[in-house]
C-alpha cells in the first residue's frame, strides 16, 4: 500500500489560497461536528498519525480522500468558485457551487484534524507539563546560575511550544522557588515600585548572597580569629617548656 502511494501525486495538507473564501473555510467546525468527523474518521482511517507513522499514514488518507471525492481539494487543484455570480449580491444570493465547496472543504479540515488529534494532545500535554515545572521551580541544593539557567531552560521550551513566557511571570516563578534565606531578597524584588524585568532579576540574584551564608562565613572567620590567641599560648608554652629542658640537661 505504502509502494503504491509514491506513485500519486504529492498530497498537500494546506487548503487552497482564495480570495474571497479563504477567512471561511479556514474557522473551526463546531464541537458536534468535530465528534461526528472523528468517529468517521476513526472508522475509515485505522491509524492516526505519529512522528514515525507518515508514510503509512499518508497513504491511507490518499485513498480515503480519492474514494470521498476529496483529492484535488486537498491538493489545491479544486479552486474554490466565486461566492456570488453578479454583483447582485442581497437578491440572488451565494452561488451553490460555492457553498457546497465550503462544506467540502470543512470536512476535510475535520478529518485532518481529527486524524491528528493524538499528536494534538500529546502537545497540549507537553505544555501543561512546563507550564508545571516553571510554577513548581525549587532552587535546593542549586547555585544562583544552576537555577536560573533552568528556568530559562523552560521558559524558552514554551515559547518554541508556541506559549512564551512574559517577564512578569518568570519573576514570579524564580522568586518562589527560592528558599527561606533569600526572604530579604524576594522583599526587595517585590517592593520595587517599577516591574522587574528577567533580565534585572537574573543580575540581582547573581550578587546576592544569602544571609545564612554571610552567618556561617563571618562565624568562621571568629572562630578562626578566637584560636590565634590559643595557638599563641601552646606555641609560647612549647618553646618555655623546650627552652627549661634544655637549661636543666646543659647543668
């Protein structure tokens, strides 16, 4: 079947340009006649097409649309006819030529999306899927860099998914993934009186540094200042106790 389909001519799956049809056939059927086409889909096409089913698919939908009468629409070769035959628009009304061409047309939009509706839901699935993990971002054990560069990362998979991300919400999602100890930093973003752009929240986030980190390393720092007397005090201690043995083993 699939040897026979290379020798028709190359399907087009685009609808014909037209002048004065073209913002009519291209409006979406009603819901009822969605579910109508799709179960007569369902039961002339076996297959609805995949990423790696085209070839097979096409091939059935040419025989499809040659016993329905619908080949030379779907190639573009059936133009559409003028709406109205005179310029008497209002008293002899659209030409039926015309009018049973749209209907035509409307179903064979139908059918193909009907046939695509597996690939149609598996990209809505997608983008509610990022639209998931850009909402639920979490910094954790990340660095400032590691996190944003994720949540660019998911910004820029939606918008080649056709849903991007404006700055405002980005903001939004980066400063609820932080942690506890950016709560200063999530204040200051927030109470700025002009709106932050990804671009500012990115550079103000890279030179912030937490409290809790400030907290530990000024700690160390004590710490480490608080031994120098000791160690002094065993250093000088070692030496006077050196210094003695040695006056006491030359008498």
């Amino acid at each position: 079947m699939i040897e026979e389909s290379r020798h028709q001519p190359e399907m087009s799956l685009s609808p014909p340009a037209t002048d004065s049809s073209s913002s009519t056939f291209l409006q979406p059927p009603g819901v009822a006649g969605v579910a109508a086409a799709a179960q007569q889909t369902s039961s002339l096409m076996p297959i609805q097409l995949t990423k790696e089913n085209y070839l097979l698919w096409k091939s059935l939908f040419i025989h499809v649309l040659r016993a329905s009468d619908m080949l030379n629409l779907a190639e573009g070769r059936e133009k559409c006819p003028p709406q109205f035959l005179t310029e008497e628009k209002e008293k002899e009304g659209e030409n039926p030529a015309y009018t049973n061409w749209i209907k035509r047309d409307q179903r064979f939009l139908t059918w193909i999306n009907s046939s695509l509706s597996l690939l149609a839901e598996n990209a809505t699935t997608h983008l509610l899927q990022l639209k998931d993990r850009l909402k639920n971002l979490d910094k954790r054990c990340l660095t400032a860099k590691e996190y944003l560069e994720r949540a660019k990362q998911i910004a820029d998979d939606l918008e080649a998914a056709g849903s991007p991300v404006d700055d405002s919400e980005f903001v939004s999602c980066v400063l609820r993934g932080l942690p506890d100890s950016y709560d200063g930093f999530v204040a200051s973003i927030r109470d700025r009186p002009e709106p932050v752009t990804r671009e500012q929240l990115q550079n103000s986030l890279l030179r912030y540094t937490p409290p809790t980190i400030v907290f530990m390393l000024s700690l160390f720092i004590f710490g480490c200042l608080a031994l120098i007397p000791f160690l002094f005090f065993e250093i000088f201690s070692a030496v006077s106790d050196d210094y003695s043995q040695n006056r006491r083993n030359n008498h």
